[in-house]
C-alpha cells in the first residue's frame, strides 16, 4: 500500500470494530475500572494476558487499545502502550530495559526530564550514564562499554534541532545488543518513522502532535510484541501510569486531523522562515530543512517534514529591547513551554538572562517559536509589526 492510503486507513478505520458497538462511528469512552468474567475458567485465561484482554483499567482499557492499535501502525511498529506522560513513556523504556550496573548512552541535550531520568534518578539506582554529541556517530561508539544496555536518541531534539544517524545508530547498536529508544516527538510519525531504520523503541509525547489541541497530557511507547509485553508486565503494570479512557477518546478524535495539521504547521513554518531569513534583524534561523543546515543531508534521508517548531536569533544584543520585542509578540505567539497545538508559542531565551538560572548556554537573542494553525499572513504581521523594537 502507499503511505498515504495507509495513513487514510488507520486514522479513519484501523482498530474500530464498530460492530461491538452499535455501529457507532465514533468509538466508546469505555469509562470502567473493572470488567467482569461469566466463568472461573474465563476468568482464569483472562489472567493470563492481561494486554490483549480487559480485566482491570490499569492494564488493558478497550478504548485506550483502539487508541494503541492505532498508534502501533502508525509507527510501522507491531503494538504500542500509551501512558499519563511523555516523560511516563521515556522512563518506563528506559527503566525496562537496564538494572544497577548497566550502562546508558544518551545523546547531549535531550529533552530536560530524560536527562533527569538518566542522570538522577537511573543514577540512584547504580545506572551509569555518558551523554554523547549524537551528531558524531563514533562520539557514539566510543562511548560504549561492555555494560551498555541502552542508546537513547532524540532526533532532531526540540530546541537546537541536532540529529542522529538513525540507520547507523540501529545498526551498531544491534551489533552490540544494545536496544535503542529513540524519541521522536518532534517529527510525529507523519515525518519520520524510525523503525524503518531499525532502531527498537520510539516514545513520543503524545500531549504535543498527537493530540495536538493542548488539552491533554499523554505518553506513547511503540515497539515489537515482545518488548511491549515485558515493558507492560513490568513497568508499566508497577509504575502504573496511565491514561484515563476519556483523555484517550480525545486523543483518537485529536488523531483524526494529525497530517492535516502538521503539514499546516509545516508549510506555514516554511513561510514565516522564508520570509525572516531575508530580513535585516535576524542573524539566523535554525531549522533542519535550512540551506544553511548542518546536517541537511541527514534531515532529507530520514525526514518527510518538519513541522512547525523553528529557533530564530536575531540581532540584537540588547536583552531589554529583546524582552520588549518578545512582550510585544504574544498577542500573536504566546509565551509558554509545549508545542504540538493549535495555537502559536515562543519561548524566549531571554527568560533565563537573571538569577533564576546561571550560565544560560543560548544567547539571549535566540527564541524558540512553534507555528500552529493559523494563517501565516497572521502571524508575519506580528513580526513585520514588533520587529522594529528590536532597533529602536
Ligand atoms: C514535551 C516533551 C516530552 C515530555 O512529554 P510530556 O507529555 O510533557 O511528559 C518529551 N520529549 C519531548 C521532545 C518533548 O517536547
């Protein structure tokens, strides 16, 4: 099939057994912590495999495994667990997967919580970590040791946009059995499917594209059978945090719209990038379909797209004038952390130019923005508007 009659398949039809249900089009919210079993026996096999049956609402929940099913084919994946966070699924795929002793190499500058994961909290349980320039693939290699048991790859990352060589990632690390998680968030499997390049896991958080209207936090894991199954009679079982069947109604209602929406993040992205790169007040932009991109080539093998998240610094050294400028834009670009929605953000680094946080790595010139649904016309007046502060 091609990749779209695909996608067309599995956002309208994959999982929906609506003869279960009335023929209802739109599933159930099956809101019940508990099913009930006829027979001892029934019960009894029931037990058995708690994921592909529902017994208790903390495993298996028939409207969150429509949602699962879903999300599985998405990624080219066999199955799929959803959690109460993106951070939820990062810790549960990692956590399943290393005991006191091993060895974790994760890539420079994840996501704040994963390296908080790795280093803290893994780190109190004798998990030893080296955080890597996951641009070089030997930074990579050189970093292994025998007890290695974990690669965790975020490509691009959601700030500065580095990548990773995910074949080459995959296939090292398969030579050396350590498993591979990647998080990848940022492309949504609409613009990358890492599995194609074999790397074990992808985690994403679902609170950003997936749902994609800013009214619901949520966690995807998507892997093999096999892996599924370990990181849900463990972790996922103990640690125990899912998602409400209401909030995974949402996010298969959120799932309906989601290449739709990204690529409208994507090309409005595009524009907005098209049109500050020619102007005199920005110094650069970073995105990883930029001419000026570092790893162009790497971005046009493995990604489909970008979707809506791009950096800007501008040229002005002034952090007064920068924290005007970025007041002056909220009317247009809200000043919050996130990103996946409807709505269009910023996140300024000129937030961090005080005491609340010592030696900032990003010049207080560089904004973060995220492009949601609106016109792009909209949000270029903002700019052409506000910029001249930036001047004056
Ligand atoms: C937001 C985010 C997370 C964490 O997801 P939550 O749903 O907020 O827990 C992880 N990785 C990336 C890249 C993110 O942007």
């Amino acid at each position: 099939m091609q990749p779209s009659q695909d996608l067309s398949h599995i956002l309208t039809h994959e999982a929906e057994e609506r003869s279960q249900y009335f023929q209802a089009v739109a599933p159930p919210i099956i809101q019940s912590s508990n099913f009930a079993y006829d027979t001892v026996d029934s019960f009894r096999q029931a037990m058995r495999d708690e994921l592909a049956q529902p017994l208790y609402t903390r495993g298996a929940n028939p409207t969150v495994s429509i949602l699962r099913q879903k999300l599985a084919a998405l990624e080219h994946t066999e199955d799929a667990l959803v959690v109460g966070s993106g951070a939820s699924a990062i810790a549960v795929a990692v956590m399943g997967n290393v005991r006191a002793g091993d060895h974790v190499i994760c890539i420079q500058k994840p996501y704040s919580w994963t390296y908080k994961l790795i280093q803290n909290l893994l780190g109190r349980f004798g998990v030893e970590s080296t955080f890597v320039d996951g641009r070089d693939v030997e930074a990579i290699k050189a970093a292994y040791r025998p007890n290695t048991r974990v690669l965790m790859l975020e490509s691009p990352n959601s700030l500065t946009f580095e990548l990773q060589d995910l074949e080459a990632c995959a296939q090292w690390a398969k030579s050396k059995g350590v498993v591979t998680i990647i998080d990848n968030s940022y492309c949504s499997p609409i613009y990358q499917n890492p599995a194609d390049f074999g790397i074990d896991i992808i985690v994403h958080s679902g609170t950003k594209y997936l749902n994609g209207h800013s009214d619901v936090v949520c966690g995807v894991i998507c892997g093999a059978k096999a892996m599924i199954k370990q990181l849900f009679e463990s972790e996922y079982m103990t640690l125990g945090t899912i998602i409400s069947p209401n909030d995974a109604w949402l996010m298969l209602r959120g799932l309906r719209t989601l290449p739709i929406r990204l690529e409208r993040s994507n090309d409005t992205a595009l524009t907005l990038i098209e049109y500050l790169q020619k102007h005199p007040l920005v110094e650069r932009v970073i995105h990883p379909f930029s001419s000026d991109f570092s790893q162009l080539e790497l971005s046009h093998k493995q990604m489909r797209g970008a979707g809506g998240l791009f950096s800007v610094v501008f040229r002005c050294d002034d952090i007064e004038k920068m924290e005007k400028f970025c007041n002056a834009m909220t009317s247009h670009f809200l000043i919050a952390v996130s990103w996946g929605g409807y709505e269009s953000l910023q996140i300024p680094t000129c937030i961090f130019y005080n005491d609340f946080m010592p030696n900032p790595i990003l010049p207080a010139s560089f904004v973060r923005y995220y492009v949601g649904l609106e016109d792009a016309a909209y949000l270029i007046e903002a700019f052409e508007r506000n910029l001249p502060i930036l001047e004056s």
